[in-house]
C-alpha cells in the first residue's frame, strides 16, 4: 500500500488494519509534504489528535510494516520510478488540483502491481463531478 497524504494518519491506520485482517503483511508507505511525526512541532495536536501518525499505527498493532516519508508527492514518485517496488493499493490525498492529481496518477500507473487499484480522495476540480469521473474512467480503463 502506497499513500500520499498522510496528514494524521487516519487513513494510514485504518488501510494498515484492514490490510492487515485479510493477511496482507506486506509493505506499506505513506508519504506526506510536512514531516508527520516531528516530535518537536507535534502538528497532528493541531487537528486535535492525540498521538503522531507513527504512534498511530503502533498502537493499532500494525506499526511494524508502515514506513513514513517527508517529501513532496511529485518528487517522490520521481525517485520511486527508479525502484522495482510496486503496490497493490496506491491511495492518492493530497494536492486535489486536476494538475497535480493528473501528474500523480500518471505516475502512480507505472507503480501499480496489475489488478492493483488506485483511489483517489475527494477530488473535483470547483466541484465539477466530470473530471472527477474521467480520472476515474481512466484508471479503470487501465487496469
């Protein structure tokens, strides 16, 4: 599992739990623009929650298989295009401009194992449900 946008971590714990309940062990790597568990800044305090996205995932048991990067979305689909690694479930969550989420997609295909899925969050460009459904067309149509 591959997510960009970890913010919390929210997501992050629950893909990591049901992931984990059907017996995926696999890796798991979420990936967020600011750096997500700073122990100095705390900024998951800000958005009132209790414990960072790393404590998180420890706590529900599912730690030991989640990774966490600092690093804008784009650039790090640029060095993982370098790699072998590729996921079964990538979960798009961050910059939701049509621009941005183009370019991440793009990018995400070339990193999706086949049959693998690709979700995209709450993204509609100025609340136009079309572009919305084209990506998603596009996606489908791919795999």
């Amino acid at each position: 599992m591959l997510e960009i946008g970890t913010h919390i971590g929210a997501y992050t714990v629950q893909i990591a739990r049901a992931l984990s309940l059907y017996g995926d062990e696999s890796y798991k790597c979420s990936v967020d623009i600011s750096d997500v568990n700073s122990t100095s800044a705390k900024p998951w305090l800000a958005n009132n929650a209790s414990h960072s996205p790393r404590e998180e995932v420890n706590l529900a048991g599912v730690g030991e298989n989640v990774e966490f990067f600092y690093s804008p979305s784009l650039n790090f689909f640029y060095k993982l295009q370098t790699t072998n690694r590729k996921f079964g479930l990538i979960f798009l969550d961050v910059d939701h401009s049509s621009k941005a989420v183009y370019k991440e997609i793009a990018l995400a295909l070339n990193k999706l194992n086949p049959n693998g899925v690709i979700l995209v969050h709450d993204y509609f460009l100025e609340m136009k449900i079309f572009e919305t459904m084209a990506i998603l067309f596009m996606v489908v149509t791919w795999m």
